[in-house]
C-alpha cells in the first residue's frame, strides 16, 4: 500500500512487477476466457458483463506494455 485516506476508503497500491508483467505478456485473446469465468465468480453481488471486464484487461495490458517500455511500476487507485 502506498497511500491510504480515511480509514481505507480511499487506497491506493503498488502493484507487482510479476503482475505487471504477466499482463504485458498475457495472450489477448485469452482474455475473453478469464473475463467470463471471472463475471461468473461469486465476487461480484450481481456479475457484470463479461465485455466490461475484457475491455478493463486490455486497458490494464496496455498500461503494462507501457510501464514496461519506460521503466515503470503500475498503481492502483481504489474508492470504497
């Protein structure tokens, strides 16, 4: 965790180099796959649409192709 605001309302997260790169070089494709297995888990109290989450993936994917290229960390900003 690097920052945090009242309580943990507001957080925000390093996330790892391993994940930064599993993400980068992840197949594209396959993520199809992991957005409808992922909808259909029991995390979410009404399951979103599998085509929201692919589109969140390939963002997230893009932004560690580009962390990767010039030397960065990926963070995450979390509002409860």
């Amino acid at each position: 965790m690097v920052a945090m605001i009242d309580e943990g309302e507001v957080l925000c997260l390093s996330l790892t180099d391993s994940l930064r790169d599993a993400l980068a070089s992840t197949d594209r494709a396959s993520l199809h796959g992991v957005a409808r297995d992922w909808a259909a888990s029991d995390v979410f109290d009404t399951p979103p649409d599998p085509d929201d989450i692919v589109g969140f993936l390939n963002q997230a994917a893009d932004l560690a192709d580009g962390a990767i290229e010039w030397g960065y960390r990926l963070y995450c900003w979390v509002c409860v």
